[in-house]
C-alpha cells in the first residue's frame, strides 16, 4: 500500500515531461503562495471581494496549500493528492475571483493554465504508475 502511494512520484520521475511540468508549477505556487503573505492586506481585500466566507482563513489556508504543495510538487513528492488538491483551489480561483469577479489576470489566465497541469499531473501520474517499468 505505502509503495503504491509513491509509485505516481517514482514514475513522474522517470518521465521528463510530467517532471518538468511538477517543478515548474511547484516554482509558479511557491510564488503564488508566498504573495498572500507578503501582501496580505492587499490579498484579503481581494478575498474578501471575491464574497467567499471566511476571507481571512482561507487567504492564509491558500497560501499555505500554494507553498506547500508547491514544495512538494517540485520535489516530485506526493504528485497525485498534492495536484488534486491544488486542482481544487485553482477552480475554486477561477469560479470565485475569474468568473465571480471578473479577474482576468490571474484568474483567467494563470489559474486555467495551472488547473490543466494539475490533471495533466494527475493523469500522468497514475497512468505511469500502473505502466509496467521495463
């Protein structure tokens, strides 16, 4: 069971496109992530705009998601539970702050492009974990 959890980050290891896409999107989130907290004030107004309940946690939850995950991602650790969760919040960005509030930038742009790689990440990931290793 716990060789099987790992078996999606061995296999996105060994392909080169999935390990580029997992450390550039990793970099991207650590980014991401590490503005809403050196801009908070600027971020929770933003948050709280977007009409979403509890604007100041789940600024700070983003955040940590966003570094976190994106740690994790370009270490090529967790591959498949991190991009689901990650996926998750980057629809939660395009519906509350894209489509909501009419935030092109990044909303509309950055977060569909990292949305796709997150279910290219999950696709992969376990597509090259069942893939025989020869």
């Amino acid at each position: 069971m716990l060789s099987m959890s790992f078996a999606p980050d061995a296999a996105v290891g060994r392909d080169r496109a999935a390990a580029k896409v997992a450390i550039v999107t990793g970099v991207i989130f650590i980014l991401a992530g590490l503005v809403k907290f050196a801009f908070h004030a600027w971020e929770l107004r933003a948050f709280r705009a977007f009409g979403l309940p509890w604007p100041s946690a789940l600024e700070i939850l983003a955040g940590v998601l966003e570094v976190g995950g994106g740690v994790l991602l370009a270490l090529r650790l967790l591959i498949v539970p991190v991009a689901l969760i990650l996926a998750a919040t980057m629809v939660v960005a395009i519906g509350a702050s894209g489509i909501g509030h009419g935030d092109v930038i990044p909303s509309l742009t950055l977060a569909p492009a990292l949305l796709a790689a997150m279910v290219f990440l999950l696709v992969r990931g376990r597509a090259l974990a069942r893939a025989p290793s020869w």
